[in-house]
C-alpha cells in the first residue's frame, strides 16, 4: 500500500513539474501558468489519493507560497469563502438528525402512513431522503448512515436476502435509493458537498451568483419529476417480486414504538430545521442562516461543542475546499481562466452554443465513469466546462446550472461513482453487470429532465 501511494504521489508531482516547465502560451503571465500547473497537480491528487484530499489542498497551496506564485495571504484566502462555512453548518446539522435519531423517525413515520406496497415503500424512502438533504451534505451519511440500514432491516423482514431471493423486494429497495440519490443531491444547494463548491467556482470564473432560494428554484421542477418518474421506471423495468409489503407500516409502528414519544432534542431540531428552511427561501444570506441554526443547535443543547468539534466530516471538507476554491480563485485573478477562454471562444467560432453545451454535458456526464468522487470531477471538470461553454455563447445561468445539475446526476452511473456506491452494491442484491446497465439507462433519463425539460423551466422564470 506504502509503495502504491508513493508511486501515485510521484505521478502526481511529474504531472505538476512537467506543466511548471513546459513553454508557457503567448500573452501568459508566468505566475497565471505556474497556478495552473499546481491546480493540475492538485487535482491529480484528489484522483488518485497519494494522500487524503485535505492534505493534497494544504500541499498544494505550501507549493503555491513557497515558490512565490501565490503570497501567504492569497494562499489561505479561499479559507474565508461563505460557501464553505455554509457546507459545514450543513454538517453539523447533520451531525443533530444523526445524535437525536429524528433522521430515522421520520423515515418510519413516512413508511408507516405510504409503505403498503413495494412501489411506495420505495416512494417513502425517496422521500425520507429528499427531507433530510436539506441539512445533510453527504450521501453518505443520509443514504449509508441512516437508510441504509433501515433498507437492510426492511429485507430481512421480508425475507429478501442476497442469492436466490434478492429479487423478492432487496434489489429494488438497494437500486432505488441508490439511483434516487443523484436526484436529492441535486434539489438543494446544501445536498451535497460539491454544490456550493459549484456556486463559488460559478462566481469567479463567470461572475454570477446564485443564492439558495434560486438553486431550489431551478431545482424544483424537475427535481420533482425525477423524484415520481425514477422509482416508477425502475419499477417498471427492475420489478419486484413482491408487490404488495402490508408488513412494512407494521414493521415502521414496531420500530417507532421502540424509540418512544419524540424526544425535547428532537423536537428542537425540528423547529431549528424548519425555521432554517423557511429563513434559506428569503434574502437572508444562506451561511448567516446555517451559523444561527448552529448557535441554537449549541444552545438547546441538540450538539455540543465537543461533538462539534469532533466532526471530521465538516473540517476536512472545509480544507480540501478551501484549497480548491483558493486556486480556482487565483488561475481566474492571475488571467489563466481569462485567456483560456478567449483561446476557446476563438476555436469555437461558428459552433452554435447549444451544440456546445450538449457535447459537455455529455463528456462531463459520462467522463465520470473515470472518477469515484463527485467532488474530485467538480474540482477537475466544473470551473473548465463551465469555461468553455459561456466562451461558446451560452447563456452563462444556462451553463451553470446545466452542468451543475450534470455534476449531481453522475452519481447513478456505477457502484463506485460516490460514497454510498460500495455500501449498497456490497450488500449484494445486485450483479454489477445489472447496476451498470440500470446506471447508463438512468443517466439517459436524469439528462432528459434535468437538461431537456430543466433549461425550459430555467427560461421561464427568467433564469437565462
């Protein structure tokens, strides 16, 4: 393993060397090149993991200050970025749902009232899901920390374990969360870690801003449609045996009965979260809103200081993300982003945008079948396409959004296309040949959607 780290940090160190040292363009400054080649570096790293992320981001920008490229001050200027500070409120307050249980209560008050058939038993854990995203920024942790193992426990109870009898109601419970996941990361800026990443590298390399509410607006409709049209199709086409599952609201009362009455704590963070949710929908910058749900959740008690400061998840994406955005930030100031896009805008010309636009989500889409992180393809992809795509002549919203939806949507592909891709496909329910394939034909239809009928809705409401 030593060896196998040391030789992907040696890959990684050659890729940046061999930028540093190549002739640089015409018309570029050397510093705008020289961050270039460090971001490249980076990047790599976040692949390929010689280190973990947080470390490859510190490493990045001590390289950036020692060799003069970046000062100090501009190295850890990314640290102060909004989006970053309102991605790990996001996780401490999923840090609440997860220390009080409401994440799970909520998940079998749900079965409970809709899970009398195997179609809306997958429906109730659809919508368990779309709930908690709002405050939970991992797909990980809502879909592997607090579903999967109610999913689990659900076969068992129906006697669908793997082999034989996976197809009874396992494989389609297992499939399903997976591939509704892509969707719920998707409907809010604070649903997965990479989004506000997204909104930050949107800011400095096109110069919009989006907010909370206007992400949710965006989101909306087709987030909507996706969330009915995903577990109906996959219904359709990867059935379950069982049909109708009368056992399953007996199975959620049994489980809700053995947690007892809501408890003072969860019935603070419901009132906290709901009083988020209403203040993100208004003019109220979205990272105050998450700073004063996490000052009320330290008051009432719902998360100590001590539990906050033990969230790993939190800190370490507050570096990784902090470097990434630092160095997008810079190759954009430096005037790397700037000529990049000029050189593009000029080969493109007589291209029309909209071709443009559907070649690179369609490169972004399916270049993730090289990637097993949504994050390390934002960080290697986003803020480029993104790029490309406005210097062809698209509407730079249109281009945002589109390839942001793009970057979420990606999740469904493989078992290893984000973090709950290893948890559900070890189960064992499902062949890999079968999730691939169930992966591709539901990217045809998340692109449809998200991209067909979301650019639509986006001119609408006047969003390009």
């Amino acid at each position: 393993m030593l060896k196998s780290s040391l030789a992907r940090g040696i890959f990684t160190l050659a890729i940046g060397v061999v930028i540093w040292f190549c002739p640089m363009p015409d018309g570029l400054d050397p510093k705008a090149w020289h961050i270039f080649a460090i971001a490249v570096a980076t990047i790599v790293g976040f692949i390929l993991t010689p280190l973990p992320m947080g470390a490859m981001a510190i490493a990045g920008l001590t390289v950036a200050a020692l060799t003069k490229t970046l000062s100090i001050g501009e190295a850890l200027s990314g640290f102060g970025s909004t989006a970053i500070w309102l991605i790990v409120c996001a996780f401490l307050f999923a840090r609440g749902f997860s220390n009080t249980g409401l994440g799970r209560r909520l998940a079998f008050l749900i079965m409970r009232a809709i899970g009398s058939s195997s179609l809306k038993l997958g429906y109730a854990l659809a919508i368990t899901d779309l709930i908690l995203s709002p405050a939970t920024p991992s797909s990980a942790a809502r879909a592997g920390g607090i579903l999967f193992p109610i999913v689990r426990g659900l076969c068992t109870a129906f006697d669908s374990e793997p082999g034989p009898s996976a197809r009874k109601i396992g494989a389609y419970l297992m499939q399903l969360v997976y591939q509704i996941e892509g969707v719920v990361c998707a409907m809010f800026m604070t649903s997965m870690a990479g989004n506000p990443l997204m909104v930050e590298l949107a800011a400095k390399t096109l110069n919009i801003e989006l907010s909370w509410g206007q992400w949710l607006l965006a989101s909306c409709l087709p987030g909507m449609v996706a969330m009915i049209a995903v577990p109906y199709i996959l219904y359709l086409f990867y059935p379950p045996e069982l049909k109708k599952t009368p056992e399953a609201p007996l199975y959620a009362a049994a489980e809700l009965e053995k947690m007892g009455p809501m408890s003072l704590s969860e019935k603070l963070l419901s009132l906290i979260f709901i009083c988020a949710l209403i203040l993100w929908c208004t003019s109220l910058n979205a990272t105050l809103v998450a700073f004063m749900a996490v000052v009320a959740m330290l008051a009432t008690r719902v998360l100590e200081w001590k539990e906050m400061t033990s969230e790993t998840g939190a800190w370490d994406t507050l570096i990784w993300m902090g470097g990434l955005i630092t160095l997008a930030d810079m190759m954009s100031r430096k005037g790397f982003i700037p000529w990049f896009s000029k050189m593009i805008a000029a080969s493109m010309s007589g291209i029309d945008w909209t071709y443009a636009l559907v070649a690179l989500i369609l490169i972004y889409m399916y270049s993730h079948y090289a990637f097993a992180s949504l994050t390390a393809h934002i960080g290697a992809m986003y803020a480029a396409f993104i790029a490309v795509a406005a210097a062809a002549g698209t509407p730079p919203y249109l281009a945002a959004l589109a390839m942001a939806f793009t970057a979420n949507i990606c999740l469904s592909l493989t078992t290893y296309s984000g973090s709950p891709g290893p948890i559900y496909f070890g189960a064992g329910y499902v062949p890999q040949s079968t999730w691939w394939k169930l992966g591709f034909y539901f990217s045809i239809v998340n692109i449809v959607i998200w991209v067909g009928l979301g650019a639509v809705w986006w001119k609408v409401v006047g969003m390009w």
